[in-house]
C-alpha cells in the first residue's frame, strides 16, 4: 500500500479545467461521488429526531447549525472511527441531535480557504467516554472510503448547500476541532489545507487559531492559516517556497517488512495563528428540544480502554507500541501520548525541517 509520489499540485491544477465540474469552485473541493449509503441524498433541515441514526451527513453552516462525528454508543474515537455517525446542533440530515448544553464554547471561522469550527465541551454527551483523548477522521481513511466509511460535508458557507471533498476532525471528550475546505488555488489545494497525516499534533497546530474560546460562542472572519506542516521558506520569482513536516511513523508492510517516514524533529508551533476579526458573539447555543426519553444508546460495546491519542487509520498498522493509531513519536519515545484534541500539546525539540521544497507545492504523499 505505500508508495511514494511526488506531485506537483500546479501541473495537476492546469491539467484539470474547473469548468469539468460545471461549476465556479476549483478542482479538487467539491466531492463527486455520491452521498454515503447511510445518508439523505442532500442536506435536510427539520428532519425527525433519531437517537439511533446511523446517518453520517455532516453539514457546517453556521456557530448554531454544524455537525460532528462521534460514536454511535459509548466507545473511543479510536475503536469506532470507521462507523462514527452525524450528531448535529439542529434536527438535519436524518442525523442525531446534540444536546443543548453539551458545548462550553464555540468559535466559528469563516475564511477564504476553509469554515473552521473549534468547541469545548461535555462531549462524553456524544458518547466519548470520559478521558478519551480522541482521535482524527477525514475523508480517505484505511479504506479509503472516509473515517467514517460514508461520512460526508456539506456547508452552505459559498452561498448554497454544497458536499465539499476534503474536510478534518479532531475530537476528544473535551475538545472539537472541525475544518471543511471550501477553496484552492494553485498555491493550497484543498486536500493540503485539509491535509490529514498530521494526527498526533492536535487542534491548535493543524487549525491555528484562538482557542481560548471555552465560555465564548463567537462567529468571526479569520487569516488563511498556511496548510498543516507548511513553513513558508522564502520567496522565488514571486512564488512562495515552502518547507514541509511530515509526521514521523513506523509501520509494517503486509509483508512483513517494517518502514519508518516522516521527519526527525517535530515542531513545536504552526508557521502562525491566524488572527480572527469581526467578531459575533452570541450567549449560547440552543436548538430548544427537550430530548428526555430519547437519550442515546450508551454502554454498549467493549472499548479497549487504551488511551488512544489519534486517528491515523489511514496509517498500516504500527509496530512498537499496540496502538495502531499512535504512530512512534519524533520525541522517541513510542508511548508519548499527544492529545489529539489539542490541548496538551507535547514539548517538542527545536524545528529542524528536512524537506525543503521548490516549486509552487510538491510533498511526498504516502497513501
Ligand atoms: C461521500 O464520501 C465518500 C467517501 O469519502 C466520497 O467518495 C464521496 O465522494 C462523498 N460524496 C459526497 C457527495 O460528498
Ligand atoms: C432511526 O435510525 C435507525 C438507524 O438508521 C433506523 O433503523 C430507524 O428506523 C430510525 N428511526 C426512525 C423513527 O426513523
Ligand atoms: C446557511 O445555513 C444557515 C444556518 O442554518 C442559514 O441561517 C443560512 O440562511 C443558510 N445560508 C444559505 C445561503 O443558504
Ligand atoms: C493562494 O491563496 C493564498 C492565500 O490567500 C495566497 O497567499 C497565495 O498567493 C495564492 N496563490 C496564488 C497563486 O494566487
Ligand atoms: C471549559 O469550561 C467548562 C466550564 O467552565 C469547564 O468545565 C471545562 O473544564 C472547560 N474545558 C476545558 C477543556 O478547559
């Protein structure tokens, strides 16, 4: 399953004319599939409460109308990513609905590249269990059929409701981290400002921003952060040079060999935070319905009881540590345990960034 490619993302960019999609968006942010077997065919607002959907549409419209995967009964990020389904603020998508009450603090970014959605609260509600540091989902995923299989996005953000490509969430049982990319150009396609190998790095590096936001519900314009693990490193002929951090992971083949990626040192900040502007604040967040008798499944299935700290499923399976989904950590230490939600970021040594690039975007990708 590993290969190796360089890619470089203008050639791909010119290659591909927008107008394929018959739409204004560029190539590579709207997704052309069809929705997951387990969803509406679109987007529904008023659909009736189900605290037992399987639905797994997500829709990110607004601070009082988003959603978020989280399990569908009581179980680590980390055991159910591929079978995750929608929970959403408002009655939509067939989905479940959050209860009021759940979020502490919410902010809501609007940006030229991507919606960013970043929260606190009681998300053991959503049936995370208390100390689940969570994990990462994204669209690709083992199977490459998205963690969750059939998780789609849509938002309504450009202007009308539409299923974007490439989307990422962090979630733990204190802590969200949501960001849909609804741009590219040449420079930041989609998928790198939705890029998803980053897994054990939490929130506040892979979507920069303020989150010092708990007791906050906060609508706000925000910077283009720079893509996760992109440090612009100087500027040639008026196009921007960029080093990239690879996260660093050992893994097995199916044959049985054993491989090792990413870079040695791990940063220890984005490139920047982006600043947000044009604040809204509002005092809460409340959809009104009183869920009483129809509260979620819970206490179902056996969790390992391993404090998972990230996603990575899109990962072959590791070696060292038995967590497949806590990739050897650049400290050297196997058993660091980063909070996938961000919030205990680990002290990492100085950044030393082995890939500088030139060229408008060429990364090596693994799959
Ligand atoms: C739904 O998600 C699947 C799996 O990621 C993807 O192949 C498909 O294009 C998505 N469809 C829509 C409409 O978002
Ligand atoms: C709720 O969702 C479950 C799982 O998709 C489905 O089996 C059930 O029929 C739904 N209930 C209602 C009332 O729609
Ligand atoms: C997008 O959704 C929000 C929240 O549901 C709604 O208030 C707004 O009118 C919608 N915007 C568009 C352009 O449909
Ligand atoms: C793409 O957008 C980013 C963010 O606004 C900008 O810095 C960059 O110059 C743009 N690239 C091109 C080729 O316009
Ligand atoms: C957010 O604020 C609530 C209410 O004060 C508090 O209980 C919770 O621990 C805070 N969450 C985090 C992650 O700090």
């Amino acid at each position: 399953m590993l290969s190796f490619a360089f890619i470089a993302l203008a050639a791909l960019v010119s290659t591909t004319p927008a107008s394929a999609q018959n739409t204004n968006f560029p190539p590579g942010v709207l997704a052309t599939g069809t929705q997951g077997i387990t969803n509406p065919p679109q987007a529904t607002m008023g659909t009736p409460i189900n605290q037992t959907s399987m639905a797994r549409l997500l829709s990110v419209n607004s601070i009082d109308d988003f959603c978020l995967f989280a399990p569908p009964t009581l179980q680590d990020i980390a055991d159910s990513e591929t079978f995750e389904v929608a929970w959403c603020t408002q009655p939509r998508n067939n989905a479940r609905l959050i209860p009021d009450g759940t979020f502490t603090g919410v902010s809501f970014l609007k940006t030229d590249f991507y919606v960013q959605v970043m929260g606190y609260g009681d998300l053991t509600k959503l049936n995370i269990p208390a100390g689940d540091f969570g994990g990462e989902l994204d669209p690709h995923g083992a199977l490459g059929d998205g963690n969750p299989v059939g998780g789609n996005v849509t938002s309504n953000i450009t202007g009308s409701d539409q299923s974007f490509a490439e989307w990422m969430l962090y979630i733990g049982n204190n802590q969200f981290c949501l960001r849909v990319c609804t741009n590219a150009n040449s420079t930041y396609s989609a998928a790198f400002m939705c890029w998803h190998e980053l897994d054990e790095m939490g929130c506040s590096f892979v979507m920069p921003g303020n989150y010092n936001i708990n007791g906050t519900f906060e609508t706000c314009e925000a910077e283009v952060a720079y893509p996760p693990g992109w440090y612009p490193t100087a500027t040639v002929n008026g196009t921007p040079v960029f080093s990239t951090f690879a996260q660093r992971f050992t893994g097995t083949l199916a044959g049985g060999s054993v491989y090792t990626v990413g870079d040695l040192a791990t940063p220890t900040a984005p490139a920047m935070i982006p600043s947000s502007s044009a604040c809204t604040t509002t005092a809460t967040i409340s959809n009104g319905i009183n869920l009483a008798g129809t509260s979620p499944t819970s206490g179902a299935s056996g969790s390992s009881g391993a404090t998972s700290n990230a996603g990575g499923t899109t990962k072959p399976t590791a070696t060292g540590s038995g967590s497949a989904s806590n990739p050897s950590s650049t400290s050297g230490s196997s058993s660091t345990n980063s909070n996938a939600a961000g919030m205990n970021a680990q002290i990492y040594p100085m950044v030393t960034l082995v890939s500088v690039l030139t060229g408008v975007a060429a990364v090596a990708l693994f799959h």
